[in-house]
C-alpha cells in the first residue's frame, strides 16, 4: 500500500530569527506540492516565530521530555511546545542517544507522552558503522525500533496517525555517504514486519522515513525503494533552493 509522502526538515541547531524568511519561502514552495506531507523541526527558540509566520506549515521540535513540568533544567514539555504553536517533535535522533546517552526506554517514554498530549513523533533509529560491517544492522536496528515504540495510551493516541519511524544509519547522517537502495529495501522491510508484529495491520500504515544525507541529486531514487515513505532531511532542509527539490521529488514518486 502506498502511503502519503512525508518529508520533514530537521535543523539541528541552526536558525535565528533572520532564518524566518527562508522558512516562509519553504512554506509558499511547497504549496505547489499538495500531494507531499511537509514539515520543519526547528531549534526551541524559532517554534513560536515560525508557527506565527508560517499557519499552514506543520512546526516541531526537535526533542521532547516525557514529564509534564518539573525540575528538568534546560528541558521542554508537550505542553510548552503545544504553547509554542508545534504539532511535532523528533524523539531518539542518534545525536539525542550518543551525545546525550539517551536509552531506548527514554525514547520510548517521550514518544508516549507526546502522543497521548496530541503531538505527532517521529522515532529514529538506526545503526552505527562498526554494526553494519560486522553484518549485525538489520537485528540491532529491530532491536532499537522494539524497545523505543509507543505501547498502551500512546500507542492507542498515535498509531498509525501520528506516529512516523525514521531510519537513519549513523554513519550516513552529515557524511554525504547514503545506504545503498538495496540496503534501504532491507532495512525498510523488516522494520515494517516489526511495525506489524506490534500493532497489526495498523503497523501497515504507519510511515518509514529514510534519513542519512538525503539531497536532490539522490532524492527520487531514495522515494523510489519500497516502504520508504518520505524522508527526514538534514542539511539540505536549511534552504528552499536546497529543500523544495526533494519535495518535488517525493511528489513525483
């Protein structure tokens, strides 16, 4: 079953309010793309701006904390971004879970608790280059997924609606290195077994992303392998010029 086409923009921690132009110019471009699902994920300190400049345009976060408020020095609620004007966040980027030892139970708890308060996530995963060449990708990436997704009250709020998985091989991510399409097709499979092994035929549905120095030159061929659907883009997100031909891209597949 072909899914609707979602690519999503991930800043890292680029942007200041000057930014706010180019990500209108990225709103108003991809209106001419109805067919795609488009998203920005944004520093913490742009949400408000850019959900005020750009309505039609899905915001989010970059990472959520599983509490409601508390002492989380330094972290962000479902309820301070919903405030803020987003409707999604990332959990578990492989930035999030090496440079700040995020377990997969971590991720699992802020994926919960930004569904059940209505956000939509996207889950990454992926593997390292030392677990791709000693051949061990494919089990320790099911692994990871098995332990980081939503079960009881976020499942239930957010699969497959709101729920997106994001494949990111480690070593692909700012490398210019992309997997290989007959390693994503992989990959892309047996993380919809999973999907289905977890929820039933609602795993089905629920769409898988492939990130890992996505750009317009390998964009089509990337849309083109099955399962893969959408695309969570890093660097080439920083620009309309740069973005808008992935878009197109995806639109075209």
């Amino acid at each position: 079953m072909a899914l609707r086409k979602y690519v999503v923009g991930n800043w890292k921690m680029h942007g200041v309010a000057a930014d706010i132009a180019e990500i209108r110019a990225i709103a108003e471009g991809a209106k001419a793309f109805p067919t795609v699902d488009v998203a920005l994920c944004l520093p913490s300190i742009l949400i408000e701006r850019a959900a005020r400049a750009v309505p039609d345009l899905p915001i989010g976060a970059q990472d959520v904390h599983f509490a409601e408020k508390g002492a989380h020095t330094g972290n962000i609620s479902t309820v301070m971004l919903h405030d803020a004007g987003a409707s999604l966040t990332i959990v578990g980027h492989s930035e999030r879970r090496e440079g700040h030892h995020e377990s997969d139970a971590e991720v699992r708890r802020k994926a919960e608790a930004a569904l059940v308060d209505g956000l939509s996530v996207i889950l990454c995963i992926g593997e390292s280059l030392d677990v791709r060449e000693v051949g061990e990708a494919v089990e320790t990436v099911e692994a990871q997924l098995d332990a980081s997704l939503p079960h009881g009250e976020g499942a239930a709020a957010g699969v497959p609606a709101k729920l997106a998985i994001a494949y990111e091989p480690i070593w692909a991510i700012g490398t210019g290195k992309v997997a290989s399409p007959a390693d994503i097709a992989e990959m892309h499979a047996a993380l919809r077994r999973r999907l289905v092994a977890a929820y039933g035929d609602a795993g089905n549905e629920v769409r898988i992303l492939y990130g890992g120095s996505v750009n317009a030159a390998n964009a089509a061929e990337i849309f083109a392998v099955d399962n893969v659907d959408g695309a969570l883009v890093g660097g080439a997100s920083l620009t309309a010029e740069k973005f808008l031909p992935i878009v197109a891209a995806a639109a075209s597949n």
